[in-house]
C-alpha cells in the first residue's frame, strides 16, 4: 500500500490529518533507504565520529577530578550524540530533525570565538553547516514529505504524490 493510499483509508478515522499526515511521512521506504544507502551510511560515520569526540572530550574536561567523575563527564557529554547515532541507525526522521535543530542551536557559541580566533571559527561555522545541509539532504531523500516541524503540503492538502522510482522495485526484488 502506497502513502498515499494509506492516508486516504485513515484520514477521517480518529486521528487528526495533522498527525496521520506525520505518521506517514515518519516511515522509512525500505526502497529509498536501499537507494540511499551511501548516504546513510555518510551519517551514520559522521555521528560515530562525533561521539568519538564527545567521549574524548569528556574524559579530557574531567581528567582532573577522578576516574568516577571523569567516566561521568564523559558518558554526560556522549549521551546526545550516542542516542542520535542510536537513532540514525535506527532510521528515524527525528534524528535528522535533531541534528539539524541542534547544530543550528550552537551556531551562535561558535561565532562567539571570532575574536580570538577568526580562522579556527570560520573553518567550525563552514564544516557545521556543510555538516547540516548534507543532514538534511539525507532527511529529504529518505522522508520526502517530512519537515522540520511537520509534514509537507500541497495546495494546503496533505498529498503524498511522489512514488518510488519502478527501476528500483525492479532492482530491489
């Protein structure tokens, strides 16, 4: 059954457009995702990378208080970037909606370094938006109708029109 024609047979039985709408739209198409696997796996490196960091860190900032307090701090700061790997893995849009709302979020504290060190900031701000636009790429090619906030319309009508290319039923089967 296509989206669309699962949203036809819900809409109206309980549950809010609005909600049966981002339901839909939330569900991986196991065709897209094989199509996109690449990609998925980009992400799924970049976060590994990332939680990499955030261990490293952590047992950095507290290697002056102890084990305990160290291996604290450092599961403290790895905890976000862990469940978002966790949750890239797992195929869920709102990993890639978090990512995207989060580093966005820490834009301005890293343009708070531009005084000290201009360079080192301006490589930070390029690589977290690069970072964030191929995020969201991967978002869009795996959950076309979702947004940020919500689930794409279309003349103010949920539509979920585009199907999967038939090349790749043909290939996948």
């Amino acid at each position: 059954m296509s989206k669309a024609e699962a949203f036809a047979k819900f809409q109206g039985a309980g549950a809010k457009d609005s909600r049966l709408a981002q339901i839909i739209a939330a569900y991986p198409d196991p065709l897209l995702c094989q199509a996109h696997r690449v990609k998925r796996r980009l992400v799924i490196a970049l976060a590994s990378l990332q939680l990499i960091l955030a261990l490293g860190s952590g047992l950095v900032l507290g290697a002056r208080h102890g084990a305990v307090l160290q291996l604290c701090i450092a599961g403290g700061i790895a905890l976000i970037p862990a469940l978002l790997l966790w949750a890239f893995m797992r195929n869920l849009v709102g990993a890639y909606n978090a990512y995207i709302y989060l580093s966005l979020m820490q834009l301005p504290s890293l343009l708070g370094g531009w005084g000290a060190h201009p360079g080192q900031t301006v490589a930070a701000v390029v690589l977290n938006l690069g970072f964030v636009l191929f995020v969201r790429n991967v978002r869009e090619s795996l959950f076309p109708y979702a947004t940020l906030f919500g689930t794409r319309k279309r003349d103010g009508r949920y539509a979920f029109l585009t199907e999967v290319d038939p090349s790749l039923r043909s290939a996948s089967s």
